[in-house]
C-alpha cells in the first residue's frame, strides 16, 4: 500500500530547482553545500569552546567575518577554511565515498 503523505523529495527538488545538471540545479547546489559547509564550522566551533571573538583572533579576521562565514553569507577560501580547521584543532580528511 503506497502512503499519499510520502513525497520524492528528488521529484520536488526538479520541481523548485530543475532538473539535476541545469544551471538553477547547480546554483541550489552550490548554494546547499555552502549552507552545510558554514554549519559544520559552526558546529565545530562550539564543540571546540571557542567564541567567534577568541576563533577570529586565531586566524586574524574579525568576529564579523566569522559571523558571515557561520551564517553562509560568504564563503572563505580554501586557504582560510584550513586555518579555520586548524585553530579548532580539527583536521580534515579526504576518503572514499
């Protein structure tokens, strides 16, 4: 018996934002990852006990740019992201999907 309160989110997702390998997909995409991305270093911070002031001390920015960068409003470089990643004494790692 199929439940007519289930939805494919990969149907809705077409919907909103096109099909997979169209521009407005990539756009969400990108955008999806950026969010991710800027919830893992706040997440990361906090596990870490760091305020925003004490983390932009460490890499010399400003409370304001971590700000942005926790809320998605810019994305740091790569560059930046490691020293980010680093002052939180975390480390990435590349493995196998």
């Amino acid at each position: 018996m199929k439940n007519k309160n289930l939805t494919d989110i990969s149907a809705e997702l077409d919907k909103l934002y096109g099909a997979p390998g169209t521009a407005q997909r990539a756009k969400f995409d990108e955008d999806a990852w950026n969010f991710y991305s800027s919830q893992i270093l706040q997440d990361a911070r906090k596990e870490a006990g760091v305020t925003q002031q004490e983390l932009a001390e460490k890499i010399h920015a400003t409370k304001s740019y971590i700000s942005r960068v926790e809320h998605g409003i810019i994305i740091p470089s790569v560059g930046t992201f490691y020293r980010i990643i680093n002052a939180l004494g975390k480390k990435v790692d590349i493995v196998p999907a």
